[in-house]
C-alpha cells in the first residue's frame, strides 16, 4: 500500500487488501475448480470449504498444504497474500487508462474497508469491556 493508502498491483492479495478467503477463492477460480471439486478432492463438506471461503473458519495445518498444493500457490500465499501464487486480475498494460482508474480507486476503497472493518472490531471489543466493567 502506497502512503495515500492505494494499493499496488503486488498489494491485491495482501493481507491489508485480500483475506484467505478472497486468496482461496480466487486461486480456485484460477484452477477452473468448483467448490464441490475441491471440498471432494479436500474430502471435506461442501459447508466447510463455503466456511473457509466466506472468512467464517480457517482450515487446519494439513489442509492449508493440500489447499496449496491442489491450487498451485504457496501455503504463505493463501495465509498472508506473499509468495508464490496470483497476480492482480489485470495486467498493467493491457488495461486501458479507464480500467486502471477504475482499479486504482477500487483498491483504495477496499482498503479502507479492511481499515474501517478493524476499527469497528476494536471499538466493539472497547465496548464490551466497557459494558462489562459497568456491570
């Protein structure tokens, strides 16, 4: 992410911009897998992968290599977006000037999201303490 709080290409799948599920999901679209393929393949439920996908769980050790291993990146990639595994969905100069404006402020709200998304959790975390404490 640059100081104005865009990110760069070799920002998409980092962990201030993408979560595992974003990485999971997108390097399994990558593979033309669908979620039924790679839950059977996983031999896991349907559910569980949908979980894991949605940020709503996280797989286990032995898992996260299987996950690597059938999708073609790297176990750090899926954790934390460095290492071997995807680009950004575009190459810099095949897109138009419209496309990357359209990009660039894309990755500048979505990074503000992630932003806003954490101070929420910590002002919830704040006021459950808060709202303990008084009790």
């Amino acid at each position: 992410m640059t100081s104005d709080g865009r990110t760069t290409d070799d920002d998409w799948y980092s962990n201030d911009t993408a979560t595992f599920g974003d990485r999971l999901a997108d390097a399994r679209q990558a593979v033309g897998m669908s979620q039924e393929d790679l839950a059977r393949r996983l031999g896991i439920k349907l559910k569980t992968l949908t979980a894991w996908e949605n940020d709503l769980s996280e797989p286990r050790a032995n898992r996260l290599n299987m996950l690597a291993g059938l999708l073609n990146v790297s176990f750090r990639w899926l954790l934390t977006g460095e290492g071997e595994g995807l680009q950004g969905p575009f190459e810099a100069p095949k897109a138009t000037p419209e496309v990357h404006e359209i990009l660039t402020e894309l990755r500048h709200l979505q990074g503000q999201l992630v932003q806003t998304a954490d101070r929420v959790g910590h002002l919830e975390k704040r006021l459950k303490l808060a709202l303990a404490a008084a009790e």
